[in-house]
C-alpha cells in the first residue's frame, strides 16, 4: 500500500497518519462511509483496517447478528456483541435493513412520470412530491410485503417472533407508513421511510441475506484475492485500491469487490478480448457497417476473424488457447456468452 501516493493523491489530516499503524485485531476507529468528514486516504485506510478484522472475527458477528436475527434496530444489541462489535472493529456497520424504494432518485422520479403520463395519471413536479404520493407509498408496500414473508418462512417465525423482530405483514399499511429521520429509529417498524439531509428512501425490515453474508464473510478474502491478483501490476494495484475499496458502508464494500474481482475474471477472457477488439476498431464498426450487413452478422463475423487471427485468449474452462471463427460467431450471435 503506497502510503505517500495516497496522501498525495486524497489529502491528509496530520492526525490521519496513526491508522497506518494499526495492526491486525485492534480496534478501528469510527468513520462515516461515504461523507466528507475526513479524507478519503482516512476512510480507505480504516476500510482496509476493516476488512482485515473481519478475517478474525466476521464469523464471530455473524453469528451474534443471526441470533437477533439480523435486526437492524441498534438496541437490540447489549453489551459487547453484534452490531457494537462490527462497529469496533471495523468503525462502521453493515445494514440490516434493504431499500425498496429510493424517493430522491431522478431517474426514478423520469421513470415513474414517464410511465403515469402514458397512462394519463398524475405527473410529479419533483422528487419530493412523489416521496410524500399515495403512488410510493403503494410501490413501497408491493416490495416490502413479498420481501417480509420470505424472510419470515426462511427462519420459521411464529406470530410472537415476528412482533418481536418487527416484520408483521399486518403492521404494513400504505396510509400510515411511518417516518424516521435518523439511524436510532431503525429496525423499529416492518416499513418505515426515511427522510434526511437529501435523502428520502423507504426501507423493509429484513436484510438482503446474500449481501450480509457477502459483507461479513467473503468480503475479507475477496478483497485479498483482488489484491494478490494485482499486487505486481502497478497499474491494477492503484486500480484496486481506487475501485476496489469503498469506503462505503460493508454492503457496499461487498459489492464493490465482488465486481471489481468480476472484472478481473473478465480480463484475458476470449469475450473479454472479443469485445475490446471491436470498441477499439469502432472506426470500422460503424452504424453504416452494420446497416449493410445480413442478419447472419456476415460481414461483422468475417472482419473479427481477420482482427481476431493470431490472437489468444483464456475460455471458460481456465485454457488459453487461439480464438477461433466458432469463438467469433458464438460471441457476435451473444456477446454476453461464456466461450
């Protein structure tokens, strides 16, 4: 980890220096993800600080989250355990919680227009005549409410389990969805929305179980199998440290380093390769060139296989082998394929 070239390159706070000097199972200081509080060099650092712990004890929280049955509500951890570990450890959380509906989205807001005016419905000024609309409201209950009884079958609640963790289908009502405006009131209803500083999302009291176990437990080694597969390529290695980590919260930390791992799978795949050729010759495919060609991709198959001759790649069983004309056709007919 090139210290000097992060802090060249984010800024430094002098009192940032110290996180390079935490060692494997001490204790992370607290940050807030993704807010300008301190520098991001600070945020990456303790992220990476983070991962680490949680090589040591991300199955130790997972298992004391599990117990509380993943609730998202802070008091429902006492003393050392879950979520106050995390935060410990890694000085940030992971949501318990999933988002079913971002209100202060604009691409939402066009969507959701574009759809009622077809339809001669009511059209929304802005995002936040849509957030407080019966219409999100309504949309927010059809993806909770699915969302509530699957998670209820999965652990076999019975009805007192589901009063006590909150995720009663009965407690969900589009006319009365109740409003937080801070972390504290988490986890404390089925649905709730949540309204802050430029933010207006509703949220489901049940987690997105793929992620947590993503963000607790694979996490940790994703990020170090990404960082030995770069660590003798410069290029790749600031690469990995500029969109590999996120100094997001550990949802998102997951999510940044499974794609970041997925791209590099990609790399010096046979696809991967197929594709790069054709974007770097778009002065030949161009609209023309494909508008004079025959629905069998005639001319486009023939003209990869000429820029494709010579060429090796890596197919779906780990081989590198010479990219043939079946690798072409296969790819032109589906680009998305696995060769």
């Amino acid at each position: 980890f090139d210290v000097r070239e992060y802090q060249r390159k984010y800024g430094m706070q002098p009192h940032e220096s110290t996180v390079c000097a935490l060692e494997a199972g001490q204790l992370v200081p607290v940050y807030f993800a993704n807010v300008q509080y301190n520098s991001i060099f600070y945020r990456k650092a303790l992220s990476m600080a983070g991962l680490r712990n949680l090589i040591l004890c991300g199955r130790e929280i997972f298992a004391e989250l599990k117990a509380q049955l993943f609730a998202s509500d802070p008091s429902k951890y006492t003393g050392a355990g879950g979520l106050n570990r995390m935060k410990r450890m890694t000085g940030n959380m992971v949501d318990l919680d999933t988002v079913v509906l971002r209100c202060n989205d604009p691409t939402t807001l066009e969507t959701i227009n574009k759809m009622n005016k077809a339809k001669g419905n009511r059209v929304y000024a802005n995002v936040q005549e849509f957030a407080h609309s019966r219409q999100a409201a309504e949309m927010a209950v059809a993806a909770a409410l699915p969302l509530l009884e699957g998670f209820v079958k999965e652990f076999g609640l019975t009805k007192a389990q589901q009063k006590t963790r909150r995720v009663q289908t009965s407690q969900v009502d589009a006319g009365k969805i109740p409003v937080a405006h801070d972390n504290s009131s988490r986890g404390k209803w089925p649905l709730w929305q949540y309204i802050n500083a430029g933010v207006n999302t509703m949220h489901v009291n049940v987690p997105n179980m793929a992620d947590i176990i993503g963000a607790l437990l694979r996490a940790p080694f994703a990020a170090l199998r990404a960082y030995l597969r770069c660590k003798d390529l410069p290029e790749e290695l600031a690469r990995f440290y500029e969109d590999g980590i996120s100094d997001s919260c550990f949802n998102g930390k997951w999510k940044a380093l499974e794609e970041f791992n997925a791209g590099l799978d990609k790399q010096g795949s046979i696809t991967q390769i197929l594709a790069d050729l054709q974007a770097k010759h778009q002065s030949v495919f161009t609209a023309q060139f494909f508008d004079a060609d025959d629905r069998k991709h005639t001319k486009e198959i023939r003209e990869m296989v000429r820029l494709a001759a010579c060429l090796s790649g890596r197919d779906k069983s780990g081989r590198t082998r010479p990219i043939t004309q079946a690798d072409v056709q296969a790819w032109v007919n589906d680009p998305a394929v696995e060769i």
